[in-house]
C-alpha cells in the first residue's frame, strides 16, 4: 500500500535521528565549511538514510538536503527539505540538544514536516492540519502555551538585519530579562518547542525561505496554533525576513515591541 506523505515525512525523520544516536559520543570526522562551522559523519550519513526513504517512496520529487544539495528531477513540483542534524556543535561535544528535520513544500505550502529528537525518541509532526509529539508510537497534540515565560534566542549568524535587529542587544534588554526568561540551546528543535508548550516563544533574525533548519518547525508551530510573523510583524519571508514565533498573541505582542524598540534606538544614534 502507498505511504502518505504525513507517514513519509515521520519514517524520514526517524531514519536519520537512528543515525544520529548511533554515532554520539563516537570519534567523528568533521568537514569543515565556513565561519568555523562543519558537518561530521553523522550529518552526512544521517542525510543519506534520510534521503533513502524519500527517493525510494518519492522519486520524482526534488530533494535539497544541507549536506548534498539539490538532487532528484523535481518533474513532481515538490520538494524535501532535509536537515539532518540541526545542532551539529552541541552533538560533536557531546551535547544532546539535537534535532533532524524534514519538510515537504507543494507548491507555496509546507504540507507536512517532522523534527525529531534523536535521543528523547519523540517526532514532532505536522500533516497541515493538526501538529502532533510522537513517543512510541503514540500520538499526542501539540498544544502551545506561554506559562513557562522561556524564550529561545538564535545567536547564530547570518544577521542581515544586524542595525535594527540583533539577537545579542536582545539578551541584553533589561525588558526582555524582566519580562522573559531567556535561553539559548542553539537548534531549531526549540522551535518545535514552541508548539509543544516547552517554550512560550522563539526568535531569529535571517532570511527563512526555502531554509532546510526552520522549514519543519515553522510548519509545526502554524500548524500547532502560534503566531508566526518575521521581527517585524509582517507576515513570512516578507519585510525584514526573520521569525517571531509565539505560544500566544500577548507574548507575540511583548516580543514585537522589544525588537522594534531596538530600531528606534538606533535611529537615535
């Protein structure tokens, strides 16, 4: 019987995640690649498994994984987005703050998406309509809450919006530390925190379209209920670009007045 695309993108996401938990704490080749950034084995070879599944279910469709690029005719119009170890500096120092994402497009829309933990052995998912945490084998609803006041920050570059935007003035801003309680773990697996209710929200700056790490969480959390804008309250991938993802439109709201009052600081200058 044919698999469903929602099916896919989950045994996609759990292929790659096996392959990431089998190489933790093992000597891992690194593949250098720019600003001090690199891939190790386990990014290249959790890519591969990942892709296997796709390619043998879909093989019309156009794959772009992070690691291999762009493969596949693409004839179908739609296209994979492969991310398979979001966290590559955490896990090559033994750190198990990790995700692996996949996300499928059709046409504009991100139809259905996964980010899976590879060592909690949940697989956030999403089908378009509903956003669900799967651990084993049963399916929960995502449901997203601002109680905890823990909002994520991404302080890893690029930061084209760097004069009116930035993540570190951000962490700085007595109002942000009243109001919120920061945190950094540097993978986009907090993004699918925010539907989960484990984060009340989560920002970046950068351009997101098309974007291998956030194309599964942004689908996630629209799909979970959130109030996804870029930081400048535009809708996605227009304006500035960026991501303001929140539980909740009052915690939206807070974190919107905190990003503009950085460019009107800056205009002052």
């Amino acid at each position: 019987m044919p698999i469903s695309d929602a099916d896919l993108v989950v045994a996609a996401a759990q292929a790659g995640a096996a392959v990431v938990r089998s190489h933790y704490g093992s000597a891992l080749t690194h593949f250098p690649k720019f600003a001090g950034d690199f891939a190790t084995t386990a990014d290249v070879e959790a890519e591969a498994a990942i892709l296997d599944v796709l390619r043998s279910a879909r093989p019309n469709d156009l794959f772009v994984g992070e690691e291999s690029g762009r493969t596949g005719t693409g004839v179908s119009g739609r296209v994979w987005f492969v991310d398979p170890l979001c966290g590559t500096l955490n896990y090559a120092v033994r750190n198990m703050l990790a995700a692996v994402n996949v996300a499928l497009r059709v046409g504009e829309q991100v139809t259905v998406a996964a980010s899976a933990d590879p060592f909690s052995h949940e697989v956030f998912w999403t089908d378009g309509a509903g956003a669900y945490v799967r651990h084993g084998g049963v399916d929960q609803r995502l449901d997203p809450s601002s109680e905890s006041r823990l909002v994520d920050v991404n302080l890893d570059p690029p930061f084209p919006n760097i004069d009116v935007f930035s993540a570190a003035r951000l962490l700085a801003d007595q109002g942000f530390i009243d109001t919120f309680r920061p945190r950094v773990v540097s993978t986009t697996l907090a993004v699918a925190w925010v539907a989960a209710g484990r984060r009340a929200a989560y920002i970046t700056d950068g351009h997101l379209r098309d974007n291998v790490h956030f194309a599964a969480g942004i689908a996630l959390c629209q799909a979970a209920g959130c109030v996804v804008t870029g930081i400048d309250g535009k809708p996605l991938h227009t304006g500035l670009g960026g991501l303001v993802v929140a539980a909740d439109e009052q915690t939206h709201a807070a974190l919107l007045t905190l990003v503009r009052n950085q460019s009107a600081r800056s205009r002052s200058i």
